[in-house]
C-alpha cells in the first residue's frame, strides 16, 4: 500500500535521481548541483528522527526501484540522508511528511524555473511530468486527500512572497485537484 510518506520520498527520490543523471548534454553538472544540493542540505539539516525515517523511506525506494543505476543511486541517496548530521537542531514541527513535500516543491519549482540553456526545458518537463504523473495518477486517491493540505501547509510557511502565491497553487499546477 502506498502511503503519503512513501508517495512523497519516491517522488523526491525519482527527481533527485532523474535530475543528476540527466547531467550531460541536457543538462550543467553545476546547475544540477544548484537544484538538488540545498534539497539534500534541507534534508540532511532535520532531526535524527526525521533523518532516519527518511533513510527507512528512500531505502523501501530504492528496493522498488527497477533500473539497476536509479537503485544504486536512491540507495546512495537513502545512506547520504540518514547519516551523520547536525543532531537535533530542527523545531518538532518538522515532521517527516512537511519536510518531504516542502523538499518536493523545491525541487519542482527549481527545475521548472531553470534556465534554458542551462537545462533543456523538454527535458525539464520530461522529469516534472513523470513525478507529478505518479503522484496525479499512480497513488490512491487517499494520498491525494493528505498531500493537498500538507502542500498548502507548506505553501503558508513560506516566507517569500512570490514564492508562497507559486507554492499555493502547487496541486493544482501538479495535477492533484482539477483547475476549475
């Protein structure tokens, strides 16, 4: 059964992964690192506890994870994450779901604003499409019911205004409710 923390840690996992080996022709080594270091600092940055269950979940990815060097890299992923860190230096609220979503929409909104001549945009929309494509129409409509709060939960948080008004229409623009 997929579960809400499950859904969000593949669909992280699957942009990390997607987003560094796409590093090449489509893609700056240099701008992929821009997208997906700060997202592994935020998660490497969380409590012991938030930590470990994200190596448990990126772990459970990497174990579904068909394509011999996707597995190999959530693998690397899971054990980057759960190691040694900061310790417990993050407010309690800071549970393991808002930090995965809030990593998620990072991800995305980085992506899709990356320059074009640094990242192909059929490629960027390639990665953006197959994620939000999982999330829209592979996880059961139960999951769909806790990430759209857990989304504008996240979207509420943000600090910068520009990037709040972005994040609040985040599951429309995703697919996870209808635009009407």
């Amino acid at each position: 059964m997929i579960t809400t923390k499950y859904a969000l840690a593949k669909a992280v996992v699957d942009l990390i992964i997607s987003i560094e080996l796409t590093v090449g022709e489509d893609l700056l080594q240099d701008v992929a690192a821009s997208i997906t270091e700060p997202v592994k600092e935020l998660l490497r940055s969380t409590s012991r506890e938030v930590r470990s269950d994200l190596g448990q979940l990126f772990r459970a990815v990497a174990e579904d994870e068909g394509v011999p060097a996707r597995r190999e890299a959530a693998f690397d992923l899971a054990d980057t994450i759960s190691g040694t860190g900061p310790g417990d230096n993050s407010s309690t609220s800071s549970t393991t779901d808002r930090v995965l979503a809030k990593a998620f929409m990072g991800l995305m909104n980085d992506v899709e604003l990356a320059d074009e001549e640094d990242f192909d945009p059929d490629t960027a929309i390639k990665i953006m499409e197959a994620v939000s494509g999982y999330l829209a129409h592979v996880v059961p409509e139960q999951v769909h019911q806790n990430l759209v709060p857990l989304f504008r939960q996240v979207a509420e948080d943000e600090d910068d205004p520009a990037q709040r008004e972005l994040a609040a229409d985040f599951p429309e623009a995703i697919g996870l409710v209808s635009e009407d």
